[in-house]
C-alpha cells in the first residue's frame, strides 16, 4: 500500500469526529481523532475498504412506469460505482415486479445483487 | 399574398387582426417569438386607466378615454376576467394633495366621468391598510383590472378561427417593397402583403426602418414587479397609486384579477431590448417605494418577480399613423401606458385607417366576434361539474394544486387555435405555475398533457422559446428508446 | 353524503399510519384520500435509503418504506381513493373531493386527520434576481422528474442549498450522468446529515461551497450561469465578491413548506413559527376533530418520527370517535423559549397524557453543548443535556407522566441554556 495520509470525517454518530489516518501499512495505521471504536474501525474501512450502498433506477416496460427503483442487496466497493451504472443502465426490465427481485444477479462480481425495491403491475 | 400583415402578436397587434378579421381581408399575424402575447403585453401592471393622466389632447388620453368603456363588453367576448375595482391616486402630504388636484383637473378635461377627490376619513375606510400618512385621493371608479396576456390569447383566438394566419417564430428582418407589395422577410420564411401594420413594440421603430426613414425612436423602459400569494391579495381593494413624477405612474400596488397582489413597477431606461432581467436593487427599490403606500405589504408571500419593458417613444405619444414615407404601411409604436386600456379603441382606428388605405371594407357574413366560451371549471356549480366530468373524465383530475386547475381544462388550451404549445403557454391561458408552488407540482404533469396532445417526446416540449428546453433526455442513457404513446 | 368514521387526507407515510394507527384502535370506517395515482407520497421518488432505521430497525429505501404501509393498509382492509383531489374541508368535518370516475362529491368525516405534506420554497420565493430561464428546478420536481418519470433535467449542474435533499439529489444527478459544478450553501455549514455530506458530495468529488449563494440567474431562453456570491455572518452576498460559474441547469434546495391550504379553509389555527398547525399532544388542531400529522404539521428529517406522530394522530382521532364528548378540557400552551425556533406540539392537556409526553423541536442556530430545559414559570420540570444541536436535526425531549402531574396550569416554556466551559 502506498503512503497515505488522509482524513475522514466519521458518520457513525452526530459527533462527526475527524479521524487522521495515516500510513503505508494496512495492518498498521496511524488513527488519530477519533472518540471512540466505532470511528476507528470506519475510518479503517473507509481506508482499505471503503463501500456503498448504490441506488437508483432501470428500465421498465409494460408498466404505468417507466422507471423501477433498485438497489444493491449489501454495499459494493466504491470504485464499483460507475461499471455497475453502465451494466444497470443496458438492463431492461419487463413488469410485472415484485419488491426484492433479484434483477441483476451477483452484479459485476460484487457478491451483491441489484434487487427491485418495489413492486409493480403488469399493464 | 395578404392583404394587412400585423407585425407583433401583442395586446395592440392581435386585437387589430381581430378587428380586421370581421372584414373579406386576407389577414396576416406575425410574431417573432414562439407564442403570443410574448412580450410587454405580457408584463405589465395589467390596469385599465380612467384616463385622468395623459396630457389633453395627446393621442394618450383619447384613446384612453374611448378605450376605458369598451373593456365590459370586449372582455365578455372574449370571455376574459375583468374587474373594475377603481384606482386612488393618493396624496401622502398635503404637498402632494396640489397634484391630485391637477390630475382631477386634466380627468375633467379629458371627459373622464365620475372622478371625486375623496378625504381622508372616507379613504381609510375605503382602504384600511393605507399608510396613515395619506390625506386624501382622487378616486376614479372606472378604473379596472385584467390580465393583459389573456386579453391577446382571446383575440388571437377569434382572430384565427375567422381566418386570420398567424406565423410564430417570425422576427421580422427585412421588409422589401420594391416590386409594390411589402416582402416581408424571415429567417424561415417570407409573407407578402398590401399593407402592414407595425405593433412591434420596443422594436417597433427598427420595423418602421425597414421601410422609411426614422421618423421616431423607441426607448425600452424597463419595470419590476413582485407578485404577491393570492392570501395577500385583500389587502388593498383599489388600484393604489401613488402621486406621478416625471418618471412616470411610479410604484402601484393592486390586486390582480385573479387574486394576487401585484407591487410595482420602478422605471429604468436600458440600452439592450432583449434585457429582462430582474435586479437586486431595483426590486429593493420597488419594495421601498411601495412601502409609502403600505407599511403592512407581506413581503415574505412573494411568490415571484418578473420584468416588462415599455416601449416609449420619443415623440412622447403614441404614433398611429400611415407613413407618409411609405404609403400602405401603419405605425402603432410607442404604446406605453395607457396602451392596454387604449388598445381597443386603438384596433378600431386602425381599422378605420385600413379602411381608408384600401378605399372601404366589405364585412363578412359569418364573422364570429366571440370566443368559444372557456371552461373555468371550479367556477361551475356542482351539477355542472359533474355533467362535464362524466362527459369528459379529464375534468375530474386536478393537475394545478395551487389554483385548481384540472386536466381537462388544460386539454382544452391546447387544442383550441393558437392554442398552448409551451408550458408557459399553458401558464398564460389557463393558470398551472401561477400559484404558489411555481409549477413544483403542476410543472411534471402540464409537461406529460403537452407532450401527449402534441404527439411529441416530453423531452421536447419548452417552456417558451424554441430554445427554452427543459428536459435534457431520458435517464439510462445509451438504450433502447421508447416510443411516447406507449408511455403516455 | 357518504360518511365515515375517520377521512384522512394524504397517502404518504403520515397519512397511511394514521390510518393504520386508527383501524388498529378499533375503528372501521376510514376513507384515505390521495391525490396521485398510488400511495406513498414522497417516498416513491425518494429511492434512496436511511428509511425505516429507528421504526423498522433496517436500513430501507423510501419505495421499501413505503410498500411495508401499502401492505397494510391492504391487510386491514383500509379503503383509499387515488387520484382524488380534496378541494375544501369545513370546521363541521365535511370533505369536498373530486375524481375522475366520481365526480365531485362531500363526504361527512367523524375526525379528519390531515397529512397533506410539504411543498418545496420557489426561486420567486427566494427572489434570486436575473433572467428567468427554463432550467430551474426545486429539488424535488427534480427527483420526480428522474427517478419516476425518468428524464435528465440537465447536464452541468450548479446547486443551491445543502438540505438532505439537495444533498441526495446532486449524488443522484452524478450517477446518471450529470456533472455538479458545486453546491452552496448560504451559511457556514451545511444543511443536512453530515453522512450525506459524505457520501453524496466528498464521494463524487463535488465542490461544496459554504457561505456562498447564487446572486443572479444568467441566459435567455435556458440557464446559462448563475453569478456566486460569498456571504458574511448574516447569510447575506458580500458585494464583489461575485464570480460567474457556467451551467445549464440550477437546482434549487432551500426549504420545505408545510401545504396548509385545506387547513386553512377548515379554520385550523396556524403557528408561524412552523408554517403548520397548532396542535396538542393527540396532535388535534384547534378545530375539534381535525387532527394533524407529518411534514404537514412541521417539517420532519426522518420518515421514522414522521410516522409516530401520525400514530399519535391516529389513536387521537380513534379515541375523539370512539369516545362521548368531553366537557372543556384545559390545556396549556408549550411555548419556545430563548435558542428554539418551534416546539410541537404547541398544547397539551396535561390530564390526558397516558405514559408520557414527547416534545419535538428545532433550535434556531448552532449550539455547542448545552441544556433544553422545559419550564412553568421558573421551575424546571425536565432537562437534557444535549452536545451539540443544530437547526438541520429535529431533537426530542421525553417528559413523564410524574413530571407532568407537577403542572399547577400555567403556560410551560421550552428553551436552550447554554453550558459554560
């Protein structure tokens, strides 16, 4: 791992603690800032690891609508972000749906599954 | 080839077409802009004058005063709201009290009925949320209210169904009549006609250029205004003015016919015509202005604020007259205030004008001076509501929150002629984005109705020029696209 | 005229937990009415999550959120009219509502519970002055636009205000393709959650510009800059400090309004302060039997507290037809004191409160740590202690039945006391 030296605002809690980390192990960093474990270890992931919950929507036919709202089933890396907007964006969805859908499998090897967020009819 | 061509789809342009369409005339109506009623027509104080302002004997003050009766039966025609809720002109000072003296005095020589100079005690009680300071006004009960922009849509309308062409999108670039006939050329076109008619507005003296040699010059005058949520619209119950200067009427505060409460206009000579924008401290001056008139004006209900020109001639009257220059061609230029309460009488002079040019006018036999009445749907008793709604289910959805507004209403603007094409074409005839929310929540929704009644994609649908697009195109970009109908 | 037990107006998650709220008490006539084509109100536009956290215990989208009411207003059978716009309410409890396929008819309601809403603050509103151009847009008639409809309402991006939804918005436009020039906002600080803070700006990169404001509105016919000014320490443009910023498009995030027309054709007595009802602890308005809940009544951060108080609505509305009319009942009122903006609710009966009271409110600035102290006269009948508070994030104070037993009947006042050190 490269030299690093950032820092992370924590929104575990209200307090929103500035936690320096810094660097060039991952199992040894400096973390500083932080009031309490749970700043530690997000600041820690956030650093190695960091991950996201990605939200939006797909093409849907046959339906009153034209979009349908999805979401990741467990966070996906950061810089999975925009690849999985590509992959999201080619999908075309066919109503009827039904809320928790699995619509894209395992998306991009994430180990997470875009799934419908809601149910729709068929029109 | 068209027998008058009418340059600019104003208020003064459209009731002129209107005019001239009762007549077996090949009519023309020409507009640079994407709807009519696109320009000062639409912003503006919308008053009806009595006509105690204008100098006697000024082309101002006599087709005030011919203008100012003619609005109870036009506006039924064109089945338009009108109000005539009287206007004040209020002394804040006795020293003030010498001017209001003068304009009773200018209003009885210019054969204006029914003015009174009212005192004090009588104006308090006429007017309780007056600044105290008042201590007496000139009360002229004719005076009245409209929404200008509707008075053009209506007349458009008329003028249309009997037969009047009109071409939007129209900026007049040159006119040619070296072969006798007026060429009048556009980008995108060209029309030909006998005789033209310059209503242009501010640019009207450009129009006249065209064709002569200047024989007056149009300055744009520029006026802010801030409108007010309709709960402020009880406020004042008059048209309030405030003493005139040599700037002109000064900041008024009134109701507006539909309700809402209308402060303004400053007045600011601008040098670029196409300049409508809004500026921090002419609107902090028009609130300061406006609170001679009122201590009380809720200026946390403002729901928006908006700028018109006017179009001021240099000659400092309105010109309505046949070029002498160019023989067939008539100036309307320079219709600052009072033009709206002037523009009926004005249409008939010019008429009169047209008559003369082309030796008479046959009238037509089925001419139809009416608008097909409009459906204000909420304005109905509940029978009728009902009746229409199992005629017609549109009318049961309301799209405009703000100002109740249903679907079907909307519907119908669009498919009458010269009928809403543009989301504020809709705002203009029939209200949604007027209110409160700004079209927050109409805006979506008036957006969809148009793009379906037009047969268009929602994301080509503007919200007024050509070039005012709202949406940029469908999310999940690089896919399949869908076809409109199936969607909408 | 039709007539039902309860008629509660708005299908979003106010007005669906009032209603489940009141069948659960017992009640079985209940009409919801909703103006849209389905239920749910804001939260079928609002995709993203942080529903559901303290109500649920899951980490829901608002269409999750919103499917779980849905489901139970199903469950329990509670019968809800779409599309149908209410155009007036009387004090006698008479609802006037219009539809496609029923027209326009009155409908006599035992208690009314409101839960219309909010509406977003305008442009006009706010009085930026410039051109007005199309390519404006509230935050939210921007997330309607692409997250329902399913259109791009533009390609740079600048944003005005740093509310929650501003913040989810400018991540939304990102991830669809937009760029966000930068967000402002007016004061020091932003407006909403610092974890969207985070996750919607610092992740994508995008400016967020505090003490900055948009002081005019550039291009004719569409949006073609804004001029950004800096602002000093009353929120307000320091002149030349101006900059032009290029866009097309400029988003504006700068408050939510309580939507109380029908209240006000019902005579419902307003607070100022919350641009919403006055109501007491069964959240009932000034007008017997109307009853008040959700952003209708003050503007909510979170879904979870919004649906409480819609139950604390419900149940009082159930209780109000269930039982026989009281004689005048005393209450007094909660007024906000020295650092609040508002308290809700702003009357209680003491006597009738069961287990306990919880009071909810804003401060009206920064505090760093310090005391709410909830008063009669000078003495204290409850304190918290709070370490920082801000106006963004609505606190809540709980006082038990014991405290409130101690009311001798005079006005209670709410306020911050700063601790020193």
């Amino acid at each position: 791992m490269k030299e690093i030296q950032r820092e992370i605002v924590c929104i575990v809690c209200p307090t929103g603690c500035r936690i320096q980390v810094s660097g060039d192990d991952p199992q040894a960093l400096t973390i500083t800032g932080n009031e309490c474990k749970r700043g530690e270890e997000y600041a820690l992931k956030e650093i190695t690891d960091p991950r996201r919950t990605l939200i939006t929507t797909v093409r849907l036919h046959h339906a009153g609508l034209r979009r349908l709202p999805v979401r990741t089933s467990i966070e996906i890396p950061k810089r999975s972000i925009f690849p999985c907007m590509e992959v999201i964006n080619r999908t075309e969805v066919e109503a009827p749906v039904e809320i928790g859908q699995v619509i894209i499998s395992d998306i991009l090897g994430t180990g997470a599954d875009l799934i419908a967020t809601r149910s729709v009819a068929r029109v | 080839m068209f027998d008058v061509a009418v340059v600019g789809a104003g208020v003064i342009g459209t009731l002129i077409a209107r005019e001239l369409s009762r007549y077996r005339l090949e009519v023309a109506l020409l507009d640079r802009s994407n709807d009519v009623a696109n320009g000062s027509t639409k912003a503006n104080s919308g008053i009806i004058h009595a006509g105690y302002d204008a100098d006697p004997g000024t082309n101002k003050a006599k087709f005030n005063v011919l203008g100012n009766p003619l609005f109870d039966e036009l506006c039924d025609q064109l089945d338009i709201q009108f109000n005539r809720i009287g206007s004040l002109v209020v002394a804040f000072n006795e020293g003030e009290r010498a001017t209001v003296e003068q304009l009773y005095g200018r209003g009885i020589s210019n054969g204006v009925a029914g003015l009174r100079i009212i005192e004090r005690e009588e104006l308090q009680a006429l007017e309780p949320n007056l600044d105290d300071a008042a201590v007496c006004a000139l009360h002229a009960p004719q005076a009245g209210i409209v929404d200008p922009w509707e008075i053009a849509v209506a007349a458009a309308e008329i003028a249309a169904e009997n037969g009047v062409e009109v071409f939007l999108n129209f900026p007049v670039e040159d006119i040619d009549r070296s072969a006798g006939p007026f060429r009048i050329i556009s980008q995108g076109g060209e029309v030909e006609a006998r005789c033209v008619i310059n209503c242009a507005g501010v640019f009207a003296d450009r129009i006249h250029g065209m064709v002569a040699a200047p024989s007056f010059e149009i300055t744009a005058r520029k006026g802010q205004y801030f409108v007010l949520d309709k709960s402020a619209g009880d406020l004042i119950n008059h048209v309030i003015f405030q003493c005139p200067t040599r700037e002109g009427k000064g900041v008024l505060v009134t109701r507006s016919v539909h309700g809402n409460l209308l402060v303004g206009p400053d007045a600011q000579v601008i040098d670029d015509k196409e300049n409508l924008s809004t500026n921090r401290d002419r609107l902090d001056y028009v609130r300061r202005s406006a609170g001679k008139i009122s201590k009380k004006i809720p200026f946390n209900e403002v729901i928006r604020s908006f700028s018109g020109l006017r179009a001021t001639p240099s000659t400092k009257d309105f010109v309505i007259e046949e070029s002498r220059q160019a023989r067939g061609f008539v100036d309307v230029a320079g219709i600052e205030s009072p033009g709206l309460t002037a523009a009926p009488a004005i249409a008939r002079h010019v008429r009169d004008l047209i008559s003369g040019i082309m030796g008479g006018l046959e009238e037509k036999k089925d001419f139809n001076p009416l608008r097909r009445k409009v459906i204000r749907f909420m304005d109905l008793p509940d029978e009728r509501k009902n009746e229409l709604i199992r005629k017609d289910p549109r009318y049961g959805r309301v799209v405009c929150r703000c100002e109740h507004i249903t679907e079907g209403e909307i519907v119908d603007a669009i498919h009458r002629k010269v009928g809403a094409r543009t989301v504020d074409g809709i705002k203009k005839r029939v209200r949604p984005g007027m209110g409160r929310c700004q079209g927050g929540f109409c805006g979506p929704q008036v957006l969809r109705i148009l793009a379906r009644e037009l047969g268009k994609n929602p994301t080509e649908i503007v919200k007024n020029e050509c070039d005012s697009y709202i949406l940029t195109g469908s999310t999940k970009y690089g896919g399949i696209e869908e076809q409109v109908h199936g969607q909408f | 005229m039709d007539s039902f037990d309860i008629v509660v107006i708005g299908g979003g998650p106010a007005g669906m937990a009032a209603a489940v709220a009141a069948r659960q008490m017992g009640i079985e006539k209940i009409l919801l009415i909703e103006r849209d084509r389905e239920l749910g109100g804001i939260l079928q536009q609002c995709i993203h999550n942080g529903f559901g956290l303290h109500h649920f215990k899951e980490d829901l989208t608002g269409p999750e959120f919103s499917e779980r009411y849905i489901k139970m207003m199903g469950e329990l059978g509670i019968l809800s009219r779409l599309d149908t716009m209410v155009l007036s309410i009387t004090r006698n409890r008479e609802v006037v509502l219009i539809n496609s396929a029923e027209g326009v008819n009155t409908v006599k309601a035992g208690a009314v519970i409101l839960a219309m809403g909010c509406r977003e603050r305008t442009r006009g509103a706010i009085n930026i002055p410039g051109s007005r151009p199309a390519g404006i847009f509230t935050a939210g008639a921007a997330q309607r636009l692409i997250n329902i409809e399913g259109y791009m309402v533009g390609e740079r991006i600048m944003m005005l205000g740093t509310g929650d939804i501003g913040l989810i918005m400018a991540r939304r436009l990102t991830l669809e393709g937009s760029k966000v020039i930068a967000v402002l906002a007016r004061k020091p600080y932003p407006g909403g959650l610092m974890r969207n803070v985070v996750q919607c700006l610092y992740d994508y990169g995008i400016p967020l510009l505090l003490q900055h404001t948009v002081v005019e509105i550039l291009g004719k016919d569409r949006v073609r800059g804004v001029r950004v000014a800096r602002t000093d320490e009353n929120s307000l443009p320091i002149p030349g400090t101006e900059e032009l910023y290029e866009c097309d498009t400029l988003i504006l995030s700068v408050g939510l309004i309580p939507e109380n027309e029908l209240s006000l054709s019902a005579g419902v007595e307003m607070d100022r302060r919350t641009g919403g009802p006055i109501v007491n602890e069964s959240r009932e308005t000034s007008v017997p039997g109307i009853f008040a809940c959700g952003n209708v009544v003050h503007v909510h951060d979170l879904v979870d507290f919004v649906v409480e108080e819609s139950e604390i609505a419900g149940k009082g509305a159930a209780r109000f037809v269930q039982l026989p009319v009281e004689k005048k009942v005393t209450s007094v009122a909660l007024l906000p004191g020295t650092g609040l903006k508002y308290v809700v609710p702003q009357r209680v009966n003491p006597a009738k409160v069961a287990e306990r009271l919880d009071l909810f409110l804003r401060v009206n600035r920064v505090y760093g740590p310090s005391c709410i102290e909830v008063k009669e006269g000078g003495e204290v009948l409850k304190k918290v202690k709070r370490p920082r508070m801000n106006p963004g994030e609505m606190e809540r104070v709980r006082i038990d039945r014991n405290a409130m037993e101690t009311i001798k009947g005079s006005d209670l006042t709410v306020e911050v006391v700063e601790v020193e050190g």
